[in-house]
C-alpha cells in the first residue's frame, strides 16, 4: 500500500478503455475515476463504470466513482458566420428567436437576452474574445470586445454575472444523474455552479433516488467563488475546475482563487478537489513540464484533498504515465512538513474536541496509526481534516463507504464485518488494520469510534435511555485511563523501554480509546446497558492515575466534562459526520 495522502482522480474515456487499462491504473495509484457525463452515450457510461468496479475489485481496494455532470451549456448558433473580433468591434447578440439584423450573431438559447445583465460579460470558447455588455433589450444584447479573437460556430459561451433563469440541472443532467444512481456513483458533481441553492436541488434528487452519492460543486463561475461558504454549506465536497472560472475571471485571478477555495473548504472540513491542465503537456508528451510538476506540488502543499487528470488520461496517449508523475511528486512534498490548510480545532463542539484529541494523541505518543471503525464514515473525515501525518485506518461496515473514503485525504479504507462485541471489533479492526497498512507488530496504535460502531444489533430488544450518573462516572474512569497511557509515554520517552506501554496497548486502554466517542456523544438508547462491560476494564487502571501534562488527556477530559455538564438530561448526538445528511 502506498503511502501518498494525497488522493489522485483520473477520467475515463477512449484512452482507458483498453484491455487492462483500469488495472494499470489503478495499480499506478488511482483513488478515484471520473466519468465526464459531457461525452459519450449512456451506455458508454454504464460500460466504464461496470469496468471500474470489476478492476477495483481485481485490485482488492476501494476506488471512487464520480460522475461529472455536464449543467447548463450555452453556445453560438451552428450556422455562425466565421468573424475576427478586434478590441472596440461592436458586436449584437440574440437568441434563437432572431432579430432582423443581418449581422447579428445567434445564440442557441432562446432566453439568452433574459440572461444577460448590463454587468455581464460574453466570453467566448476559451477566454477570448472577451466582450463587455452595453445594453440589453427584449431580443438582443450589444457588446463591445475588449479582447480579439474569434467567433466560430458551435464554439461556447460564458455570461458573468448572469441572472438565474437556466437551469443548474438540465434535462441531460437529469438522465445522466439516473445513470449514475443507477451505476452506484459514490459522488455526482454538478458543473456551473451559482450558489447553495444549485447543491440543494442536487441533494434533493438523489434522495428522491435514494441514492447514498455524496455531491461536489464545481466553482468554476465567478458567483460560484463569491458564494462559496453557502456552497461548502450544501455540498460534501468541491472541486476547483480552473479551467471555466479562468475563462470568466481572468487567468490572473485563478491562482489566490485556488488557494482560498482550499483553504476555506479543509476549515469546513470538506473534500476539495484541485483540477484542470494539471499536466496538460502530458497528453502528447511522457514527462510532465517542471511547471506542471510545480502546479501539482503547491496544489499538494496548500492541502487539497485530492488532484484531478482530465484530459491527459481520457485522451492522452501516457494515462499510466499521467497517474504515476502525479503520485511521486505528491509522495516526494509529502516527506516535508509544509502541508499547509490543517483544520483549525473546533473550540465549541462536543464531537470534533474529541475527534482533536484523538488526533492529537496520536501524534503525542508517536503512533503507528489511527485506527476508525465506522459506519457513515463522518469520524475518519473528522480525523482527515486536520492533516496530520500519522495514516488514518478507516474500517467501514459498507463497501459503499469504504469507496467513498478512498477519495478522502490520508485515509486507508477497507471494510469489515459487523461484531457481536466490543473486545471484537477491536480485535478484528487492529488485525484488518495490520494487514492493510503493513504495520509493525508491536506498534503503539490510537483507535477511536463512532457511538455503537460495528456492534451487530440488529437481534436485540429495546433498552432504556441512558443514565446520566453512569455515563459521568465512565467519563472519568476513561480521563484516568488516558493519564496512565500519557504516563505511560512519558516513561518510554524517559528512555525506560517499549516494554512499559505492551501492557496497556494489549489490555483495556484498546478498548477504552475503542468506545470513547461512547461516552460522550452516545445517541442510541440501548448502549446503557453496555456501560459496565465497557468499562470495567478501565477500573484498574483508574486506580493507577496520576497528573499528566498530555494536551491530549486535558482535550479529552474537559470534552466529556462539558457534554455532560451540557447536556445530562438531553438526547446525545451521532457520530461525527460531514455528511448532509446523518446516516
């Protein structure tokens, strides 16, 4: 297993289809494939997704499946006349309606007049030429270019500042997001995005779907960037599509945008996906450019969750090329320490000062790993945000959240099967966990859960609510616990040897730190009754306490302390989840 954080998306299309294509790059180090719903037919899609599973599954691995849907497209009429524009030409636009001006250039769109605002402005194909509104009327719209290029048939359109009469999600989009429940998407992206409004909708259909696909917004509009804390609200996840957005803002804004959109989506604890021309040389050329080497590498250092092949897989002739330049420069910035965009803890909740201080003690007492059984997958993404370098173990119950966390930064995933126990799950978490991630027999590992995670309860009665009383006695064993481990550390720092911290790694502080999220944000009824056999073990080495300095230790103490001082007589929340919606 390969050790790069940072998670690579590569795009299908006619240059991977061959024979053995998906295994090599997968084998390579793809952690997620894109299937760009703007081309192909449907049965193309479904094709390159089947393949995608069964080489995923040949692989022995999880891997990501996004659909990209292709949104609002706007382009000239077929029948445009060929026209060079030079900066100053006067150029009159309509729709397909037509006015009776001979020169006017058609748009094939029916409502693009209604679209356009004096603010706007038309840019065309790739960014030029570029062309400034200077009145709009009931059928047509007269621009002046600031920027030469040419007009040609077909070619796109984008309008700044537009008024929201299209559609976020056409007819298209509709058909290929029914594929793309169809085929089991882990996520859909939605392109053109406007504003949190855009995402809800896309949220909405796919649970009128009941589909589980998390969704991304691609920020490529100009509106997109000014509303993105409403986006990064109403989304899982985004991806910065530098490619659109330069055409409309201005190469020269492309570069902040990309950084602020990074920084802004890991403080939010979201997925953000770097994207566009990454090594665009590489679809005629075997070796990146050092520019593009470059690109990647500050994409990397800023903290973005994953980097995006589009082109350079799809149609290029070096995909496997393309994936592998892609992971070594991403291992090779990964070895220093300037991964930058860490989450900033949370001063305020409950479940994300306990998520800290798992962190936290991880890299306190230099662990091999943290450990996260999970059922919705929201505690390995709590863990993700914050950057750190120790590898995140997630075991997921579903294979459609394990494939969902392989696209999430520095997380492992595998699946695991459902326990009747708690000393079973732990059991079989370090064992899974072992095996994945070649640990060291031995190694000092942190494994931390989610309420009730991977506990098989399907056979069993109702129970009652908890007990405030018990859970504020098991909070306090489960702080003296932490202190011993501090201790513990403390002594192996000291020099006295491996050998002083074997007992507790094998003995009840697995456990303990198994079912601490138990013990302060419990919201199921029947793990009360759990209580006693949870933490008994956890007695001995209360007895055994003693003052510790660890961070860690006071994080944990005073996080439990709080929630029951808060919230003794209320319900206790879920597992830790970034999720929309909690599964």
């Amino acid at each position: 297993m390969h050790a790069r954080r940072t998670k690579i998306v590569a795009t299908l299309g006619p240059a991977t289809d061959g024979p053995g294509m998906l295994d090599q790059l997968i084998a390579a180090g793809m952690d997620c494939a894109r299937i760009n719903c703007s081309h192909g037919t449907h049965d193309d899609l479904r094709r390159r997704a089947v393949e995608l599973r069964s080489a995923a599954d040949r692989a022995g691995r999880p891997v990501s499946l996004l659909f990209d849907l292709q949104g609002p497209k706007i382009r000239l009429a077929s029948d445009t006349v060929e026209r060079r524009l030079e900066p100053g030409d006067r150029v009159v636009f309509c729709g397909n309606g037509g006015v009776s001006d001979p020169d006017a250039v058609r748009v094939a769109f029916d409502g693009f007049c209604g679209l356009v605002t004096e603010r706007s402005e038309i840019v065309i194909g790739d960014g030029v030429p570029r062309l400034m509104t200077e009145s709009v009327g009931e059928d047509r719209v007269v621009a002046r270019a600031v920027s030469p290029g040419a007009l040609l048939p077909n070619k796109g359109i984008n309008v700044t500042y537009a008024r929201p009469t299209l559609p976020a999600i056409t007819e298209k989009d509709m058909g290929d997001l029914d594929v793309a429940v169809e085929m089991g998407a882990d996520f859909v992206a939605l392109s053109f995005v406007r504003n949190g409004i855009d995402m809800i909708r896309l949220v909405d259909l796919l649970e009128e779907r009941r589909s589980h696909a998390r969704v991304i917004a691609k920020i490529e509009k100009i509106e997109a960037y000014e509303h993105l804390d409403d986006i990064l609200a109403a989304s899982h996840g985004v991806m910065v599509a530098r490619g659109d957005y330069g055409v409309e803002a201005g190469f020269a804004r492309v570069p902040l945008m990309q950084k602020d959109t990074i920084y802004r989506a890991t403080q939010a604890g979201k997925l953000v996906i770097t994207a566009t021309q990454m090594f665009e040389s590489m679809i005629t050329q075997p070796e990146p450019t050092r520019a593009e080497a470059g690109d990647v590498a500050n994409a990397v250092i800023d903290g973005t969750s994953a980097v995006m092949l589009s082109a350079e897989t799809s149609v290029g002739a070096y995909p496997v090329q393309a994936v592998i330049a892609m992971s070594d420069i991403a291992i090779v910035v990964e070895e220093s320490s300037v991964i930058r965009s860490g989450h900033e803890p949370d001063v305020g909740g409950t479940a994300a000062a306990v998520m800290h201080a798992a962190v936290t003690l991880a890299d306190d007492v230099d662990a091999v790993a943290l450990i996260v059984p999970t059922t919705s997958g929201g505690t390995a993404r709590a863990c993700a945000k914050y950057r750190r370098r120790r590898p995140i173990i997630a075991l997921a119950h579903d294979h459609r959240v394990a494939n969902q966390l392989a696209l999430e930064w520095g997380v492992r995933a595998a699946t695991i099967e459902y326990l009747a126990t708690v000393d079973g799950l732990v059991d079989a978490a370090l064992e899974c966990a072992r095996d994945l991630a070649d640990l060291s027999p031995g190694g000092l590992a942190v494994l931390t859960a989610g309420p009730a995670v991977g506990l098989d309860r399907r056979d069993e009665p109702d129970r009652a609510a908890p007990d405030p009383g018990a859970l504020r006695g098991s909070i306090l064993r489960v702080s003296a616990a932490v202190a011993q481990l501090a201790r513990a550390s403390a002594c192996h720092a000291e020099g006295r040897g491996f050998e002083s911290l074997q007992p507790l790694v094998k003995g009840p502080l697995m456990r303990v730190f198994c079912v601490l999220w138990l013990s302060v944000a419990e919201s199921e009824a029947q793990t009360a009754s759990h209580i006693p056999q949870l933490w008994a073990s956890a007695d001995g080495c209360a007895a055994h306490a003693a003052t510790s300095g660890s961070r860690a230790v006071s994080s944990i103490y005073d996080a439990g302390a709080s929630a029951l001082t808060r919230r003794a007589e209320s319900p206790w929340g879920s597992e830790p989840s970034t999720s929309l919606r909690d599964e």
